[in-house]
C-alpha cells in the first residue's frame, strides 16, 4: 500500500459524455503519483486509470450511472479517495430522434 498525500482534481476533460459510458476522460490535477492503484470514481463507480504525469491521469468513463452530473474523485492507493473538490462529469441519456412522414395521395 502506497501512501502520499491526497491528490486534487482541477478539471475533467470532456466535461461530459454519454450514459453507456466508453468516453475517454482526462483528468487534471495535482499530486498524482504513478502507482498500480489509480482509480477514478464516476458517483462511487471506480474505474482503472492510467498515469499521464503528476498533473493528469486518463480514464474511460463507466456504464450504468443514471443521467446528470457525477461527482469525480481519484484515489492513489484504491483506498483514500479525495473528496475535497466539487468536479463532476455530467452523463447524458441517448436522444432518440424519430421522423414520420405520412402522404395522403
């Protein structure tokens, strides 16, 4: 188990993506350390990121978390999560958009 000092997320870039999830996320910050126990949580849904450098870490964002705005957190060590910052990524629902034409000849 690594211990260091909590890291702290800036931003997340996009901003935001679909609900089925896949959308790769970057996220920016400081303190992030390269460690085999990097995760990125999407409203308590952890995912395996990957380390850029001490700044930035990237991720692919999860599927079933239900639409709206997602509170992002990161851990170093799978364990101390950093909670201080207000970062969200906002899931979006798939539109469905449907035509009808109708003729009367």
């Amino acid at each position: 188990m690594i211990f260091a000092a909590l890291p702290e997320i800036s931003a997340v870039q996009p901003m935001s993506g679909p609900v089925t999830g896949g959308t790769s996320v970057t996220v920016q910050g400081s303190k992030f350390v390269n460690t085999s126990s990097i995760f990125v949580s999407f409203d308590g849904l952890p995912v395996p990121a990957t380390y850029v450098d001490q700044q930035h870490v990237v991720c692919i964002s999860p599927t079933g978390i239900v639409p709206g705005n997602a509170m992002v957190e990161i851990t170093l060590n799978d364990q101390q999560y950093s909670k201080q910052q207000h970062i969200s990524f906002l899931f979006y629902g798939m539109s469905i958009t449907a035509s009808m034409c109708i003729s009367f000849d």
